[in-house]
C-alpha cells in the first residue's frame, strides 16, 4: 500500500495547485476570511490561524501586533456563522501575507492539512476509493475540498472503484463542478503523470514527510537576507519577491523549456492581489475605451484564481470576474465587484432569461452572466461566469484553460449553450 503521509502531501500539492498557485500567502479579499494555500474559509481560516499559532509562537506575536482584531476574535473563538461575515482589511490581509511567508507558519498550514486529509481518507475509503489507487483518491479528495456533495454526488455516479480517466469524465459532467473545468484537468494532468509513490516536488513545504524524491525543503528557520526572499510560480509566470530590484516583484515569462526570461514592464507589487489605480471615463466614451483595451489584450493573461488576478497586467493572470473588474476599474474607477456573486451587487438588471440574447436591449460593455445548471427562475441564487457584450453579436471574456481574454464570435450560440443568463449594466 503506498505511504499515506506522502499521498498526503502529494494531495496538498495537487489541491494547492488549484486552489492558490501554492501560494501559502494567500488571502482571497472577495469572500469573508479565505486565507492560506488550501484557501481556509471562515472558522476553518480561525482554525488555521490557531494551528500556525502553535507552530509559530514568535510569528503570531508580530501577526497580532499588526492584526490585534482579528487576533481578538481567533482567541475569542466565535462560531462559523460569525467567521462566515468576516472580511480582512488591508492591514490584516498584509499581517497574514507577512507572516505566511515564514516556514513556521508553513508547519502550522500543513498541519491542517494533514488533519483533513486523513478526515477526506477515512471518509472516502468509507465510499469505496482506496488507499492502494491513490490517484483516484487525490482526486476524489480535491473535489470533496471543494464541494462534499458534489464530490459524494459524482462517486456515486461512477463509482469508488472507477478508473481515473472515468472518475475525471464523471466530473466534468457534473452540473457543479463541471463549471470548473481548468480546475479538474490541471488535477487530472497531475495525476495522471504520477507513479503513485513519488514524493511531490518543493512547493515550500517543510519536513520530511513521505517518501522517495521530491526536494522537500527541510529548513526549520525563516530565510535570511538574500536579493530574492520570496518566489512564486503561477501558470507558466515566475515572480521573484525581495531586495533592491526585486522589491515590487519581477515577473519571468516561459519562454523555453525550463528557461524563463525578466518581461520588462511587468513587475508587479508588494500586495499582488491589490490594485489602487482607476480611472475616470464615463458614459459611451468610457464603454468604448474598456472595449478596446480588451481587444488590445486578447489572450495576454493566464487563466488562475489565484491572488495576483486583480492586477493581470501585473502577474499576467486572472479569471473571468477579475477581469471585468479590472477593466471597469482601470477606465471608469468604478467598483462593480470582484467575483460574480458580489457583481449583481452591483449595476442594473437589463435582462434574464435563457436562448438568444436580447441585444436590442444591450449596449457595449454590459455584461453578460451565465450558468449551465440553475433554472432561470433560480438565477439570483448564483452564476458560474461573465462576458462582456462588445456589439455585433460578439462577447468577450476570460474562462480558461488557455490564454485570454478572447471572443466569442456568436454570442446567441454561446448564450444557448447556458441554463441561463443574466444581462446587467454598469454604465
């Protein structure tokens, strides 16, 4: 049977993918309190703060000094319902960023997660995965993190014994996590190149855990002074955080196999999940202009959900809501909500429905939210994704995998293919 510590840690590698670009720094402004690479939501993100606490005493003063709110309610342990309604501030989310970069901090994240993940396990094992298929069990694992009843729903549909390739195709085909495509076939492309028993790469992990090769990073003390302190690797984007040149951040393209080249223009910021620009356009004037800046970026970013998404130009990467965000903020200066749940916060309802789109009813840079499970009637109640209108029957937007953003050249063919859609105007 293979090692269950180091299926463990592959599983963090795999599920870190996804969910940060292994960022342990993370923190996801959108949502109340998300934080850490495994992207901890509520009480689980109190919980996490409590276990690198116990990892990291000396690390948790400083994060209190600088973040002594939310330290008062991590100690006052209050419940889920009141996590689910808390959102960081900037200075809480820099403490965080601050302290998540120490190796300490690491072992308190990994602690978690190692307590999870033998939850996930015993649960699953329970549902007929096995310990002795641990691809399959990986997966399975990266959906229950997810979502546990989207998970329980797609193994019951093919079963715990499935083979990988079915488990996937299974998925993809779910109403739920089917929307996530990007997400499930990075899992599956790791998985499938895995022997089952290697011990995954450094991704900043700490201690020996697990066995066979991997280049874990053994070191027990926070890095010392150095030019390059901090390097994150975000689909096919390499940054380097540190001293002197590097102290806003240097973005590296790929641009040979295993060679990555400075992009001139493109460093980014201390805070890569912030951006403080924004114009003032307004009216056509201003729809027009967002309009051809994203004609003039088509397929420039990387499709990731990862922290750096609020500032594309800068770590080369986003995601459909980002995106739209961006462009709004970066012409108009206006705030129209950074994920697609807090966009209908925003703007004004010009239509909902399913089929054809109404574009007599449109004007450029409306946007145009879709799902492809809810019913039209329940459409308030979410959204899986966003375009732009862009005229002409045509939209524009960003869902990966691949590069974007890019068009969408039948827009009523597109929409179609939606349970529903909802058109909303910010202008």
């Amino acid at each position: 049977m293979p090692n269950r510590d180091n299926t463990i840690m592959y599983a963090m590698y795999v599920i870190g993918e996804v969910e940060s670009n292994w960022d342990w720094t993370g923190v996801y402004r959108a949502d109340p309190i998300t934080i850490g690479m495994m992207q901890n939501y509520g009480q689980r993100a109190e919980i996490c703060i409590e276990r690198c606490r116990d990892a990291d005493p000396d690390g948790y003063e400083a994060f209190k000094a600088a973040a002594p709110n939310l330290c008062a309610a991590v100690e006052a342990d209050y419940g889920w319902n009141w996590w689910t309604g808390y959102y960081v501030n900037d200075a809480e989310a820099d403490a965080w960023q601050t302290w998540a970069q120490r190796d300490e901090n690491h072992v308190g994240q990994q602690q978690l997660w190692i307590d999870d993940a033998n939850e996930y396990i015993n649960l699953l094992t329970g549902w007929g995965l096995s310990e002795d298929r641990p691809q399959t069990l990986i997966y399975a694992m990266s959906m229950y993190h997810q979502s546990p009843r989207e998970a329980g729903n797609v193994i019951g549909a093919c079963g715990g014994s499935a083979t990988l390739d079915t488990m996937h195709a299974t998925c993809l085909n779910n109403g739920i996590l089917g929307n996530y495509t990007n997400r499930y076939n990075t899992v599956y492309s790791r998985l499938s190149a895995w022997d089952g028993e290697s011990a995954p790469p450094d991704f900043g992990q700490v201690g020996e855990v697990g066995s066979g090769g991997g280049g874990q990073n053994t070191s027990s003390g926070q890095q010392g002074e150095a030019a390059v302190t901090r390097v994150q690797l975000d689909n096919e984007i390499i940054t380097l955080w540190g001293t002197g040149m590097y102290e806003n951040g240097l973005a590296c393209y790929k641009a040979a196999p295993n060679v990555w080249l400075p992009c001139e223009g493109l460093t980014g910021q201390q805070n890569p999940n912030q951006n403080t620009g924004g114009g003032s356009s307004s009216g056509n004037a201003a729809a027009e202009e967002m309009k051809q800046w994203l004609l003039d970026h088509q397929n420039a970013f990387a499709y990731s959900q990862g922290a750096g998404r609020m500032s594309p130009e800068d770590s080369g990467y986003t995601d459909c809501s980002a995106l739209m965000w961006y462009v709004y903020h970066i012409i108009t200066g206006q705030e129209i909500g950074t994920w697609t749940g807090d966009q209908q916060n925003y703007g004004s309802v010009i239509a909902d429905g399913s089929g054809a789109l109404p574009q007599d009813q449109m004007q450029v840079m409306d946007l145009v939210f879709f799902d492809w499970s809810l019913n039209p009637s329940d459409f308030a109640t979410g959204s899986s994704h966003v375009e732009a209108y862009i005229g002409n029957n045509q939209l524009i937007g960003h869902g990966g995998p691949g590069s974007g953003p890019y068009i969408k050249e039948n827009a009523d063919a597109y929409a179609s293919s939606a349970a529903c859609w909802r058109v909303r105007r910010y202008l």
